[in-house]
C-alpha cells in the first residue's frame, strides 16, 4: 500500500515535470499493477471468506451474507467458494432465526403495551395533539381529596408524567405545603403561590396541585407504592389536614408507572 501510494506520488511530480514518455507510461503500468494486487487481496477468495467468517463470529449475519455472495460472484471456480456455499445456507438459517425474534419482540411488546393501558382512562386533546392517560379509578375532576398520577404522549416524543393533588373540604387551609410520610422516610413539596389552583361552589371548597413530576418527586411515588403507611398532610397558612393514601390509590399509581414506561417514558433525569 505504501509502495503504492509513492508510485501514484510520483506520477503526479514527474508528471508535473518533462520526464520522457517511457519512464511515465513504465510508472503508470507499476501502479496499475499495483492496484490489481490491491484489489485482488482485498477482494480476492481467501480474504473474503476470512472476512465472512469473522462477520459470523461477531453475529454479523447481514454483512456476512454480503460477503459470501461476494465470493461466488467473483470466485465462482474457487476453492473456497464450496466452503462459501456451506457457509451461506447456515447464515440465512441464522436471519431468519433473528428476524423471527425481533418480530416477536415487536409483538410482545405491542401485546404489554396494551394490556398496561387497557385499565386507563382515554382521553384525546384535538386541539394541542395530545392523548392523556389517567387510571380509571381517580377523579376526573377536582372536586374530591385525590394523590394520583396521569400522563400524556405526543407525536415524536416521549410520553411525560403529571402528579396532581386534590384537596375539598368546607372551608379553605390555603395550602403552604404538603408533607408526605412513608415508612422509610418523609418528602416535602413547596409549590409556589401560583402553582396552587382554587376554586368553590355549592358551600365547598377546592384546592389543587398538578406539577410534571421530576427524579425527586418519582423516586417519593415509589417509596410511596412500596410503603404499607403513607400518608399526607395538607398543611395550610394556619391549619392542616392529614389523610392516608389508600392502597386504591397505591395501586393507581403503579398501574400508571407500568403503563408509563411501557409507552416509552423514562425516569427523569433532573
């Protein structure tokens, strides 16, 4: 290759320069032969089938189908094409065996994808493109004590996850904070002013939490679905109010974790 290379170098010096006739064309039949044995090494039989061969141990089977049919286009006649044809039916075998298995892959995970969403509330936003996912067993609406998870999906990116927390009573507590309690360990939530939304009606009261939830907020869910007590308390400017988190609730939240991750979402990274 280095020969190569100085050959084809100085051709394109002598050529810049008088040289004779003969000295250029003796040059220029050296490098073309010189070619010829390149490429007749690099893709002459013995190569080629060494090549296929390390494509197989490496489960290449794609490139080493290229390869071997390589070989029998250009060595029909060669030794090593009897050992090519050997190799190529046991290389095809193996295709079919990987493409069978990625075909069940695509369908298993189809077949858990549908099963984790088929216990969720549907609910499709025409007008912003996005289909949220609620369990069926949490409020549609605010106006019921509710710690529960839903999330949505959009088009090319990954679904997102939504913690929501709902506080009705008779009177308001204007929410400061909230403290959740698990077996392990205790976890504290500082909204800001504007992320508590209010309202009333019909002599009750409503307050409510929605935030996306971020690494700390999911590793606090999990502890809370492996926990046998958890409970929150909704502390106010003045007051609080303590409520445990049912094991119905519990199980909402996992059912929403299994089917968020099985659309594709992930454990936030911040």
């Amino acid at each position: 290759m280095r020969r190569l290379i100085t050959i084809t170098s100085l051709l394109v010096v002598y050529g810049c320069n008088n040289i004779s006739q003969e000295n250029y064309e003796k040059l220029k039949a050296e490098n073309q032969n010189l070619k010829s044995e390149l490429n007749e090494f690099k893709f002459g039989s013995a190569n080629l089938l060494l090549n296929a061969k390390k494509m197989i141990a490496g489960r290449s089977f794609e490139n080493a189908k290229s390869e071997l049919n390589s070989l029998l286009e250009r060595h029909p006649d060669s030794k090593e094409a009897k050992e090519a044809k050997e190799l190529l039916k046991g290389v095809e075998v193996n295709i079919t065996k990987v493409n069978d298995l990625k075909e069940k892959a695509v369908a298993q995970a189809e077949r858990s994808k549908n099963e984790a969403i088929k216990s969720l509330r549907k609910k499709t936003d025409d007008i912003r493109s996005i289909t949220w996912y609620s369990d069926k067993s949490t409020p549609q609406y605010t106006n019921s004590n509710s710690f529960h998870l839903y999330f949505g999906t959009k088009k090319d990116a990954k679904p997102w996850l939504q913690l929501a927390i709902n506080y009705t009573a008779d009177d308001w507590l204007f929410i400061k904070r909230y403290i959740i309690k698990t077996d392990n360990d205790t976890y504290t939530i500082n909204p800001s002013y504007s992320e508590i939304n209010t309202d009333n009606g019909g002599g009750e009261i409503w307050e409510w939490y929605d935030v996306t939830v971020d690494q700390e907020k999911y590793k606090m869910i999990e502890d809370i679905i492996k926990s046998k007590n958890s409970k929150i308390r909704h502390e106010g400017k003045q007051y609080y109010k303590d409520r445990t988190i049912t094991q119905k609730e519990k199980q909402a939240l996992q059912n929403i974790l299994t089917a968020y991750k099985e659309l594709g979402g992930e454990q936030p990274n911040s």
